[in-house]
C-alpha cells in the first residue's frame, strides 16, 4: 500500500468519524452542506479517493463537516495532529461470519425494496432512502466495532 492510500484511509475514516459520530448528519445532509453529491460522500466514505483530488473538492468536503479550511488537505497530508484513540470496548464471542450474513441479508432487502420504490410518491421515497442511509451507516459502525481487533 503506499502512503497516499494510507493517508486516504485517514481521510475515510476522519470523514466517516466527524459525519456520523460527531455531527450525527447523513450523508445527503452532508452533501447538501458541502454542495457535493451524495454519492461523492459516499465515494470518499469508501476511500475512493483519487491521488489527484482537487483542491476545491477538499473545500467542500471541508464546508460538508464543518472543518476549518483545508482541515481534509491537512488530513491527506498528515499535518493534523494525531490524537491516540480511545480503547474499543471488547465484544467477546463476536461471530463474524453470521455478522456477514446479516449484513449481506440487509444489503439483499435493500436492493428488493429498491426495485419496489419506484411507485411511491417522491416525499415518502427520499423519507424512505434516508432510512435506508441511517441503516447502512448503522450496520458499518456496528462491523466496524465488533470486528475492531478480531481480524
């Protein structure tokens, strides 16, 4: 892996961090807040962050989760100080392939009703895909806290 991916990685995870854990916002409010798309947050949330990302595209990911200016190029470039993380609380006796199946059962559902929405009225729809967001960042946080040593 190369230092730019690593210094991704950090950038997904502060991003993931400051939007669900401290803003408690979703990812279209984000978007709308930073004049991204939806889908651009949920890229970068991936870490599908590309070497050559612009500078105005930091900016906006700045202005999504209320950082200072350039706090994401500060990020990427690991200029922001690093502050030792809190211990994780351990789960012991965390089944990690049923905590698969359970996601892979979620994400399946999700696809079903997804073909099904289309005869909704658009209110309900997006009511309804916020749902679906807060589920989903939901499950990641979940895996992300069980699975935290067990890998």
């Amino acid at each position: 892996m190369t230092e730019y991916h690593a210094n991704a990685e950090a950038l997904r995870k502060a991003m993931r961090q400051r939007r669900v854990g401290e803003l408690k916002r979703s990812q279209r409010e984000a978007a709308e807040k930073g004049d991204l798309s939806r889908i651009a947050i949920v890229r970068y949330e991936s870490g599908q962050i590309s070497e050559d990302i612009r500078p105005s595209t930091l900016a906006k990911i700045d202005k999504a989760l209320d950082w200072p200016e350039g706090w994401s190029d500060k990020i990427l470039n690991q200029t922001v100080p690093q502050q030792d993380p809190e211990p994780e609380p351990e789960h012991p006796g965390v089944d990690l392939q049923m905590l698969a199946k359970f996601c892979h059962a979620v994400t399946t559902m999700q696809h079903a009703m997804a073909d099904e929405i289309q005869n909704i009225p658009e209110d309900v729809r997006s009511a309804m895909q916020d749902v679906t967001i807060a589920q989903t960042d939901l499950l990641l946080d979940l895996t992300d806290k069980l699975t935290a040593g067990q890998s």
